[in-house]
C-alpha cells in the first residue's frame, strides 16, 4: 500500500464520519446509481422518439444511430396498454 492510497481511505473514513465536507461512500453509490439509471432512460427516450417518428411514417435518421439489440432489449422490458383510442407505453429499468 503506498502512502496516497492511506491518505484517501483516511480522508474517506472522515467524509463517511461527517468530520470532512464531501460526499460519503453511501451518497457516491447513491449518486453513481442515479447517474447510471439517468444515462438509461435517456437511451430509452431517444428510442421511443425514434420508434414513434418512425411509426407515424416520417424518416428519422437517430434510429440509425441505435444498435438492434439496444431496440430489442428495450422493447423487451417496455409494456403497452390499450386506453380508448390512444396507447399507454412504460419502459422498466433495471
């Protein structure tokens, strides 16, 4: 172990103990969960524009862009439901 590495896990251990200002072990997991499932659902939208400019009969060019299996897996997870005359579509993220 090298003299930084002790530095940062002291450092950490103060932040996780409320003596040092930053986030804590918890609020980093916390946020890079929060990031991750913003990058997915980002992902998801550029999907559903995609499918939905697609379906209605307009050229898009962004669905170019997205992999088949990204679609698959996607369409995999989404659920659609008739309401009247129009279509509930929800995307479950893992």
């Amino acid at each position: 172990m090298t003299p930084e590495t002790l530095r940062k896990w002291v450092r950490q251990a103060e932040r996780d103990g409320d003596r040092r200002p930053g986030l804590s072990t918890e609020e980093r997991e916390r946020l890079r969960g929060l990031e991750k499932e913003n990058k997915e659902l980002r992902r998801a939208n550029e999907i559903l524009k995609a499918a939905s400019a697609n379906s209605s009969g307009r050229c898009n060019d962004g669905l170019k862009s997205i992999s088949r299996s990204l679609v698959t897996e996607c369409l995999a997870r989404s659920r659609v439901e008739p309401q009247g005359n129009r279509v509930k579509a929800s995307l479950t993220v893992a």
